[in-house]
C-alpha cells in the first residue's frame, strides 16, 4: 500500500493485500493494514497486491508463502 499510496494509485486499492489459505481459497486470515490478525506458523497464505481502475481494468499478482518459524516461505515458483 506504501508503494502505490507514493504513487498516487491508492484510490484504486480495492481489496485486501492477501488472505489465509485452506480449505476454502479465501479464508482468514485477512492481511491488510488494518487487520489484526497474527500469522501462526504453517498458515498458508497470499499477497496479492492489486489496482482495479474503473471502466479500464484491474491486475492482481499474487504470490504463495507458508509461514514457517523462521519466517514466510514462498510456495510460488514462478520468476516475476
């Protein structure tokens, strides 16, 4: 959000910045500047920051981590 907030993209910040994963795609716990919730370990989870501009468009890049008890740990394989 720091990064699109110094570009003035804010306003197109619809969403949260990622969600838990299990057995349900979206699920807690929801990552955004504003949640409260913790990140245990073994928590599946997304950042996928996105813009959704109206009448143009929108993009989503998403990534997977565990978190693990050194830290998140990307699932995601893919080079960006």
């Amino acid at each position: 959000m720091i990064f699109f907030k110094s570009k003035g993209l804010d306003k197109y910040v619809k969403y949260a910045l990622g969600h838990g994963v299990g057995i349900e795609v979206h699920e807690s716990p929801l990552i955004s500047s504003k949640s409260k919730d913790l990140l245990h370990e073994n928590t599946v989870f997304t950042l996928e920051p996105g813009l959704h501009i109206p009448k143009l468009g929108g993009i989503r890049i998403e990534d997977t981590f565990v978190m693990t008890k050194k830290g998140p740990k990307a699932l995601t394989k893919v080079e960006k």
